[in-house]
C-alpha cells in the first residue's frame, strides 16, 4: 500500500494513498482518492460505518458467517462532496466496524 500522507481524524486514521479509482455514480463518473481507515488505537482494518451500534451488530453477525471476526470501533469520516478532502461525519448514532483477524 502506498502512503501519501496520514491524519487522524475522531480516532480514525485515515491513510492517503496517493491512488484514486472511478466512481459511477447517479451524476456520472467521477475519479476519487482511494483512503484506507483504520482505528488508530488498535492498528484494525476499517470495514463498513453503520448507522446504530444495533446494524453493526447485524453485520458482525453476517461477517462471522463468513469466517471473520469483526469489532465495533469508532465511526470513519466522509469524503466531502466534491472528493477534495475528509470531514468528520457527524452522525451521533453512527459507529464502524472492524475486521479484528
């Protein structure tokens, strides 16, 4: 993986890599930054936000199905609307999930 720059942003760290991938979305493509996230105190690799610690559990559920040990952390940050940058995503209920193999 290549690294850029790093921040830290609400125990989050947020790893620029410097490679960008393109986006379709319902306004057409658009080429983004590629971000990796991981919890800053535990090193653990960022999976998915959810919106309550309730759907998070739902999908610890699933990924253990699958094989994988998952953990709830802190919540990632988003990209903002126009991809130049990471704010922090305020969603008070909202937290992440975290492979922890």
């Amino acid at each position: 993986m290549n690294i850029e720059w790093v921040e830290i942003i609400d125990g989050v760290k947020a790893v620029h890599t410097g490679e960008s991938m393109y986006y379709y979305g319902a306004f057409g493509c658009k080429r983004i930054e590629i971000i990796r996230y991981f919890d800053a105190k535990t090193g653990l690799r960022f999976y998915t936000n959810c919106d309550s610690t309730e759907r998070a559990n739902e999908v610890i559920e699933k990924k253990a199905a699958e094989g994988h040990r998952m953990v709830i952390g802190p919540k990632a940050p988003w990209l903002s609307p126009d991809g130049s940058s990471l704010i922090r995503n305020r969603t008070e209920t909202a937290v992440g999930v975290y492979f922890a193999d």
